[in-house]
C-alpha cells in the first residue's frame, strides 16, 4: 500500500482563515512516529478538502517503507480519523469522505548487478501488451538525456501520465526516485535502514476510485482498503502488462516479422550478421526471438547452428557491454510474473 485520495466533505461555509487553519493542521499533522504523512492537494470547487494520505511515510517519513499487512493501513487512517476527523475544533465542520483514488505498489528485486535501464526490453515488451489491451493506451517513459537511459515507464489508460487516468501502472527506480525527493543525510538514513533500496523496481497501480458510498470517521477507521483492491491490482499487472499469453502471442509475432527482414537482407548478398543485429537491436528483445528467425529461415542444420552460435556470441556481448537483458529476456518476465502472482498479504 502506498497512498490513497479522499475528499472531506465540509458542512460549513467556512472563511479563509478557517480554510488555512485546517489546511495547516492536516498538512502538519505528526504520527506517532515522528512523521508528517498528509498533503492537502487543494480545496474543491464544491468545498471540499482533497488530501493525499501516505501510509509508508506514517512509519518511516517516505515510501521506503514497504506496507505488507492490513493493520498497518488501520493504524493510519485511526489515527488520522481521530487526529482530524474528530478533532473538538473540527468535528462539526467535517462530514464524512469519499475515496477519490487507491495507489498499490509490487515490488521486484533486480540482482546486484543489474540496474533499472537493464530491463529496458521488458518494459518494452510490457509497453506491447499494455498496448494491445487498451488500445487508446500510450506506454510513456522518462528518460535520462544524458546516458539516453529510462527512469520511468508509464502505462495509462487514456495514454496520459497525469491523474486524469483512470487507471495506470508506473513501473520506477524507487531508489532513483528518492533520490531525487530527500536531501543526502536523510536518503543516507534510509539506506542504512533498507539496503536493498538500490535494486527495488516499483510496480505501482494507480486507480480512481468511483463509490457514490461516503464514510463517516469510524467507518474509515475500519474500512479495509488494501483487503479489497490488492488482489483486483494485482490482476491488473498480470493481465495488462504481464500477460502470458499475449507475451507468447507477440514473441511468435516478432519472430515472424523478423524472419521476413532476415530472408530479405540475406537475399541481397554481402549479409553481416553484426551489421544485421544493429540495425534491428530495437526490434530484438530476446535472443529466443532472433533465434526462431533463423531456424525458419535457415534450412541447412550446420549453417543454422553456426548462424545461431554467432548471433549468440554478438548479443552476449551486447548484454554484457550495455547491461540489457537480451539472452534470457522470456525468463526474466516470467520470474517478474511469478513475483506478482505469489504477492500475498500478511493479515
């Protein structure tokens, strides 16, 4: 769990001075742990007060924290209930709240020696399915202009990365990510505290939330949010983004696509495999795929073996010298697949 929006309902008309009062006390508003956990993102046309509560940042000040049980997100929004909801200054002036937008990350681990650019190829291929699903949806990734590298993808509904989407997935470097939001003493703290922060990669899904159902304080306070979209979020990456059979369905797409590109340069002679492999790295995401182009394009066993074992050599070389994942790309996509569908929440 991560964040969710709400919308207090606000049964007086309130002067400014009130509004920035309240405004203060939810924007300050201390755990118990010694951190500031709400942001006021603004004050509705219809007078409502929008807030963005962070459940990691309730335990630890930012989202290295990683929220794995039910009652840590009861501990949260208790508190907040009774902090502000309930608060003998603000009782009778909010009414009950509605739940704009439920956020849910999944994380995986990448090995030691592997970065978040090293899996360009699986976002790629993520991008492809998402794609085909949705097909208004426009896969976006941030990129480092100066090592040309992705920090972060975007997979949306509507193909736009702000909150006008109904739902998303935003796959990121989480250590980049914080890196880039907490000054140098704090991330140093953080990393002390959780060292594997370097090799996390996020896998966040972001949905509007449409319940015309309001709920007063104790019905927040119990309402078990992460019980009842965890499993629906998480059939959401496997279906959109790692979707077995639309994997397999694009990989023979691909190999198909790259056979006919194959038969055609090798038909005008003078045919360079290293060449070959540059010109279409962006349409080889796998080894596994160049390596179906050959066996159908190639008839002679022994020419194909050899073709095969240079193509292999050219690649290799590649994956080492660029730390992409090239060779075994399939396999890492079904492992990532694997991680999401053994998730399971911890009471």
């Amino acid at each position: 769990m991560d964040t969710i929006e709400i919308s207090l309902r606000i049964l007086k008309e309130l002067n400014m001075m009130l509004i920035e009062m309240l405004i203060g006390d939810i924007n300050s508003l201390v755990s118990p742990c010694g951190y500031t956990f709400c942001n006021v993102l603004e004050f509705s046309k219809s007078g409502n007060i929008i807030v963005k509560i962070s459940y990691p940042r309730y335990f630890f000040g930012n989202n290295a924290f990683l929220i794995t049980r039910r009652s840590e997100c009861f501990e949260v929004q208790k508190y907040f209930a009774k902090a502000i909801m309930e608060h003998e200054y603000w009782k009778d002036i909010i009414g009950e709240l509605k739940l704009l937008r439920v956020d849910i990350p999944f994380t995986y681990y990448m090995s030691t020696d592997e970065e978040f650019r090293s899996y360009e190829n699986l976002y790629r291929i993520m991008g492809l399915v998402y794609n085909e699903t949705k097909p208004k949806a426009r896969p976006k990734a941030f990129i480092d202009m100066i090592n040309n590298s992705m920090e972060t993808v975007i997979y949306s509904d509507n193909g736009k990365s702000d909150k006008t989407s109904n739902n998303k997935l935003m796959i990121y470097n989480q250590y980049l990510n914080l890196s880039q939001k907490l000054d140098e003493e704090v991330l140093e703290d953080t990393l002390e505290t959780y060292e594997d922060l370097p090799y996390r990669i996020r896998m966040e899904v972001s949905k509007r939330i449409r319940l015309r159902k309001s709920f007063d304080n104790e019905e927040f306070s119990n309402l078990d949010i992460l019980g009842s979209y965890f499993e629906d979020y998480k059939k959401y990456i496997l279906y959109y983004a790692l979707n077995k059979d639309k994997i397999d369905k694009l990989y023979d797409e691909r190999t198909k696509e790259l056979a006919e590109i194959l038969r055609e340069r090798r038909a005008l002679g003078n045919f360079n495999y290293e060449v070959f492999v540059l010109q279409n790295l962006d349409f080889i995401y796998d080894y596994e795929i160049l390596r179906r182009a050959l066996r159908i394009e190639i008839n002679n066993q022994n020419t194909r073996e050899n073709s095969v074992t240079r193509v292999r050599k050219i690649l290799n070389g590649i994956q080492q010298e660029n730390n992409i994942i090239v060779m075994d790309t399939y396999a890492v996509l079904m492992k990532m697949r694997d991680t999401i569908i053994n998730y399971r929440l911890m009471d």
